[in-house]
C-alpha cells in the first residue's frame, strides 16, 4: 500500500495549531523532565538548563529560515507544507525561547555572583537582549490584534531582521565554539557540528534560491540579456572558494579577526556592535557574491544595421 503523501500532509493534525501543540507540550514536558534531572540548587544546574533549551530551540529557527527558500528549490507538496506551517514552527522556538528566558531570569535573579563572574559578557548579553525583543515583537504581529497595528512593509520588515538576527544569534556561537575549539558548555560535541552545519544550510539555501530566481528573470527576458561564460566560471569560483572558508575558520580566523579590528575604531565597535566583524558570516557573503556574478544580467549588445544610401 502506496503512501499518499499529499492526503497525509493535510492531515489536521500536523497543520497549523495542532502542530504547534504535538511539538511543544512534549518539549515542555521534556523540560520538566530535564529539570527534575537538574540540580536546579546550583548554578550550573541552571546552566546545563539554558544550553538544554537552547539546543531544542535552535533547529526550529533554522527551518523557519530555510521554508521559504525550500519552496523555491524544491516545489512540491512537503515544501508547501513546510512554509504553511511557518507560523507554527516559529511558534515553537518561542516557546523553547520562553524556557531559555526563565532560566537566565533564575541564574541572573538567584546566582548573581555566578552569572556576572561566569556567564555574563557585555557583547553577549547585547546579541541576547535584541533577540528578546525581537522576538515578542514578532510573536505579537503574527496575530491579528497585532498586526493591524503595523503596515504591510513594516511587518515585513519586522519579522525578516527579527528571523536574520535570531538565526545568525545560534548560528554565529556554534561557529567560534568550532573555531575556539570550546563551546560554552566545555569541549566542541557532535551537536555543535550539527548546529553550525544546520545554520549555514539554512542561509545558504536562501542565497541559491535567490540565485534561482534572477536566473529566471534572466531567461524570461533571454533575448535582451544573458550571463556571460566569464562571470559564470567566476562566480562558480568564488562559490566554491566561500565553501572552503566556511569549513575551514579555524586555521584564517585569528588572523582575519586581527586584521579586521586592527583599526581603533574597529576594535571598540566589537566590543558594543552585535557580530562585529562579523567572521562567521564571512563564508556566506562571499557564497552570495559568487552567486551574484554567476547570476549578473549583461543587456546584449544588438547587430548594427548600414544604412545605405
């Protein structure tokens, strides 16, 4: 008996609200579970709790980053269901939010001493507080009673920084725990890699699926521009280049960060500029600008007619 993946996929119970409450009561009965487990006396029982609600949060950002462009890619009946659902996927990484925000709240409330000799630090705790706002901001806005308040582009504006920044926040401490060889709960572990990874796709998917689409507007107007063969070769080139440097931070990051915050101005700004100078980053942008050229429209240049008398 054949799967009918469509009928499936429309089932009420993995859509909408119902999906949001098959994924988050059993995470929040996990969590409670992991808390009973915790030494929830201690601050670094509180600690393994923030990294354990961190690490259920993650993965759900990353697939609200990557839906719209899956769907682009890969048109079919899973890709539709996954941007339907969006709402409700980014409405589980709040909740896992939420229980991150109530253990920081118990170790900052409880463990003062702890908190400002261990875990704070002025730059993290900047990159933090914004996504905090970010993130009831969107929460709000994804109803009606909110978004009324706002206009068509300034909603827009609203969720897309606010998906960026709370993507690039878990993206960006998985890449210097790779690159430091320490993340911030001891040694890298097979979930740092899977998280970096996982990140770096999710964005990376974006770019091809905008590259996807100025390649169609390139062929849908082929008889007035193309791309030549010069850019493709180095465009690919420079995509195959930011491949290289996205694997291999740890041996061009000290440098490159020394190089960067050479500048006076440069180093103070990393010590209040959220990501500056932002390394982590640097793979994707170069990804984007190869894909740019490779993707570049050049009007072509018409025969010229003799006119004669």
């Amino acid at each position: 008996m054949s799967l009918d993946l469509k009928a499936l996929l429309k089932n009420k119970a993995i859509n909408k609200w119902r999906l949001f409450w098959l994924i988050s009561i059993p995470m929040s009965i996990t969590m409670v579970a992991a808390m009973m487990r915790s030494d929830m006396s201690t601050a670094s029982g509180i600690s393994s709790m923030i990294g354990f609600s961190v690490r259920w949060a993650v993965p759900f950002i990353y697939l609200v980053v990557a839906a719209s462009s899956v769907q682009i890619l890969f048109p079919g009946t899973f890709s539709k269901w996954w941007l339907r659902n969006r709402k409700y996927i980014g409405m589980c990484f709040a909740v896992a939010m939420a229980w991150q925000g109530l253990f920081i709240f118990i170790m900052s409330y409880f463990f003062r001493d702890y908190y400002f000799e261990n875990v704070y630090l002025f730059r993290d705790e900047l990159e933090g507080s914004i996504g905090y706002i970010f993130l009831p901001a969107m929460v709000v806005t994804s109803f009606e009673f909110g978004r009324k308040h706002l206009s068509s582009k300034q909603w827009k504006l609203l969720h897309k920084s606010g998906i960026y920044f709370l993507w690039a926040y878990p993206f960006s401490t998985y890449w210097w725990s790779l690159c430091n060889g320490l993340s911030c709960y001891g040694n890298p572990v097979p979930h740092d890699y899977v998280y970096y990874w996982g990140g770096f796709l999710a964005f990376a998917l974006r770019i091809a699926a905008w590259g996807k689409q100025r390649t169609q507007a390139i062929n849908r107007n082929a008889s007035e521009s193309s791309t030549p063969l010069a850019f493709k070769a180095l465009g690919g080139a420079i995509i195959a280049f930011g491949l290289f440097v996205s694997a291999y931070g740890l041996y061009w990051q000290e440098r490159v960060t020394d190089f960067l915050t050479a500048p006076k101005w440069s180093a103070d700004l990393e010590l209040w500029l959220p990501f500056w100078p932002y390394e982590p980053f640097l793979s994707l942008f170069i990804i984007g600008l190869g894909t740019m050229l490779v993707t570049m429209a050049v009007p072509k240049v018409k025969g010229l007619r003799t006119i004669e008398t």
